[in-house]
C-alpha cells in the first residue's frame, strides 16, 4: 500500500535548490551529504581545509568546480569549518560586486575584494565607527599619490564613509573604469595600500589573538564568461589575472580563497604553484567509472549513485515509494553527477507526470525520457563541438589543441557539454546525454 505521505507534487516541492546550503543554519545541516565529493582519500575541500588550519603562514588558494557540482555549498562548509575552530571566516558572492560577463583585470578584482572584505568587516562589527569603508581609504590613496578622480570623491561624499561597491562601482561602469585605469599607472604602489588595508581589517578581527586566522573566500568568480566578439580576449583576461599577476593575490596577513573558472587550470597545469598549493578540484560526483583506454562503455559507480540519491532522500524520504527507483537511477545518470542537474531533471519529471495525471509510484519512463529530451536540447552540438567532443572521449583529458582555442573550450566547459571527474587523478569526459550521438558520428577529421 502507497503510504499517504507519497506524493509528486510533495517531491515537486522538496526539488527547489536555488540557494546553497549554509551550514551554519541548522535546517541546512540536516540536508547536507557528507563525503559527496570523495572518492579514493580525502577529499579536496578536506584538503583545503587542512591546509588552511595547518599553514604557519596565511596563504592563498584557487577552488573550483563546474556549474552545479556544489561549489558554493562547499565553500560554506570551508567557512563553517574554520569558525568552529576559532577562526574568521567570510563568504564574499563577487557577483553582487563584479558583472561577471566584462572583462576582468587584476586592478578590478583587488579593488572589489577589498570592498567586499569591508562591507563584511562593517556587517560583523556591527557598524563600528572605527572601521573606516574601503571606499574612503581609496579616496585618500588617490590624494596621497596626487590622482584626480573627482567623480569617485564626489561618489564617496555623497554615500558617506561606508559607500558601497555595489552602488558606486558596478552599477556606473564609466567611474568603474576611471578608478580601474587610475590604479592601473601604478600597480605595484596600489597593491602596496591594499595589502595594508587588508592587514587593518586582519588586525580588527583578530581582536588581539594572533593565533586567530582570518579567512576571505571569494564565491562566484568561477561563473566569469564570455561570448561573441572579444571573447578570446576577455578569456586571455582572466588568464592573466590569475596567473600572470598571481604575486598580487596572496597577502601577508590575509588568507584568501579564490574560486575560479573550471577551465583554468587545464589550461595552466602548474596555476596554484606561485602560492605553492595545488589547485582544489571540486569533481562532478563519481557515477561512472572512468573508462577504459579505448573503450568509452561507462560503468556505473554504485557508491556515488548512492551518495547523489542520498541527497534528494534527505529533503523527501518517501522517494522510492513516489517514483520507482529505476527511474531515480536514470536521473542520475543523465545528470552526469551534478546534484543541481538532477534536481531539475527530477522536477521536470514530476511536473510532466503530475500534469499527465500519473499515480504513485510513478513508474512511466516516458517522463523521464523527456525530461532527458529537454536538457539535451540545451546542448546543441556543432560539427567542430563533436570534433572536439570525440577527442575528450579517446582521451579523457580537454582536447585542447593549441592556446587560440581557449574561448571554444571554455565555452564546453561552461555548457557542461565537457564535465570534470576524479579518481586517483582528474580526468574528463562528454557529458552522458551527449556520448551516443558523440561516439556514432562518422564525421571526419576536418
């Protein structure tokens, strides 16, 4: 007998997943999946944790992961983590402070962290007078080094001491590239007085216990990208950024998390290296077995189905008595292990199976299979994408050929049409949905 508690348009209900988990809130806690990205040793968001805790010295690390894997869940986690050791820890979402679609530049990026390290100072002291906003500080950098930008003192003075970036800085592109270019005619001077301001804002929290760390972990960067005309640019731009000027991101006082696009490191293979770290790799879940050289027949991995059922099993218990587990298990797979791809593919299941008036437990396959349908139409493939695609699956690496490639990977990556994976090593492969079609072409080399 069906229990009265099964109910699709309950599991409807339980599949909305727009905001991380926080785990400092104690529903969030409850709904988190412990060891979801672990698959041979720790896992790296254990080793970044660690690394942080045990560093003598503050350091800096890059953190990323595809869309949808968890990213910002597990940066959370990293903050939570720290607090409950005794450490500071804030969580910036730079999208509130950059437009993630413009180009990016070292100048840019050290000018909103510091206003994002303010604006969270501010909101933990509870509005101390003696934190002095970001905002004045620049305006009295500019006066020292005899740098007009009217408009920003004019900006400042209007909003008061505390002017927010989010105001005065991404929402006015023309003063954004004032205060970008002024700082830009001497870079070395400007990263001297932020890494002076940093050093302030450390000292304040730490509240005379040195031992106290004070962790910045920057959410979001990852999502910097670009298309059309100048893309190969703007791409070259965020390379630059976090390579070229890596010496501009670790401060003496100031530990930092940078999370950064996916892409990046395949590009850069020793990018964490200045800061003498390895680059931490949050994995699409392991649900496949990566392939054998020369054979593209994917396995299932029992342990990380188990692991991504468990984390739909925890918002609604009375899953497997509202949609056969078969079904559940073809979601799964058709997500690739991405925990935010298989909540939407489960919703559109039960939207299409409660509006066809489907009992439960609903074992029709017809509504998984155009739940599929829909995400597939999202990844249209060109004839250079199979291409590319037929490379990743021989090789389980990128394809990446030659460096004026980079914005067409990118863009594979950003699609999910190319997805991330690790067991000893970090490997790649096409997206499921995409591998029958990828694996029958015929099409020739070009």
């Amino acid at each position: 007998m069906t229990p009265a508690a099964a109910s699709l348009e309950d599991l409807y209900d339980a599949l909305d997943n727009d905001a991380p988990l926080d785990i400092d809130r104690v529903e969030d806690q409850r709904l988190y999946v412990a060891d979801l990205h672990k698959t041979e040793g720790p896992s790296p968001v254990e080793e970044l944790i660690f690394q942080i805790k045990r560093n003598k010295t503050p350091g800096a690390w890059y953190f990323t992961g595809h869309r949808g894997v968890g990213k910002s869940t597990e940066l959370r986690r990293v903050a939570h983590e720290l607090r409950a050791a005794g450490h500071v820890a804030v969580v910036a979402d730079m999208g509130e402070y950059l437009n993630l679609a413009e180009e990016i530049s070292i100048e840019l990026l050290l000018l909103t962290m510091m206003a994002a390290l303010s604006e969270e100072v501010e909101r933990l002291s509870g509005g101390d007078p003696l934190v002095r906003g970001y905002f004045t500080r620049l305006k009295d950098y500019f006066a020292r080094t005899q740098v007009e930008v009217p408009e920003l003192t004019a900006a400042v003075d209007a909003a008061g001491a505390k002017a927010s970036v989010k105001a005065v800085l991404k929402n006015n592109p023309t003063l954004r590239e004032k205060v970008v270019g002024a700082v830009r005619e001497s870079l070395g001077t400007f990263s001297d007085d932020v890494e002076a301001f940093a050093d302030e804002m450390v000292q304040y929290l730490r509240k005379g216990k040195p031992e106290r760390k004070v962790v910045l972990i920057l959410d979001s960067l990852e999502r910097l990208r670009f298309g059309g005309v100048g893309a190969d640019k703007r791409y070259e731009a965020i390379q630059r950024t976090f390579d070229t000027y890596a010496e501009h991101l670790k401060f003496k006082s100031l530990n930092v998390v940078y999370s950064i696009p996916p892409y990046l490191p395949h590009l850069v293979p020793k990018l964490g290296s200045y800061f003498g770290v390895n680059v931490c790799t949050l994995p699409h879940v392991k649900v496949f077995e990566r392939p054998r050289l020369g054979d593209g027949t994917p396995r299932l991995f029992a342990p990380g189905v188990a692991l991504m059922k468990e984390c739909l099993l925890k918002r609604y218990p009375p899953l497997d008595q509202t949609v056969d587990p078969a079904l559940t298990q073809r979601m799964i797979q058709a997500s690739s292990g991405s925990p935010r791809e298989f909540f939407r593919l489960m919703r559109t299941l039960c939207t299409k199976a409660i509006l066809s008036g489907e009992t439960v437990p609903m074992r029709n396959p017809r509504w998984a299979q155009a739940a599929e349908q829909e995400l597939r139409n999202e990844m249209p493939l060109a004839e250079a994408d199979i291409h590319w695609l037929k490379k990743v699956r021989t090789s389980n690496g990128t394809g990446l050929d030659k460096i004026e490639n980079l914005s067409s990977l990118a863009r594979l990556f950003d699609s999910g049409l190319i997805l991330g994976y690790r067991n000893s090593e970090d490997w790649c492969d096409v997206h499921w949905l995409l591998r029958d079609e990828v694996d029958a072409s015929q099409l020739s080399e070009p």
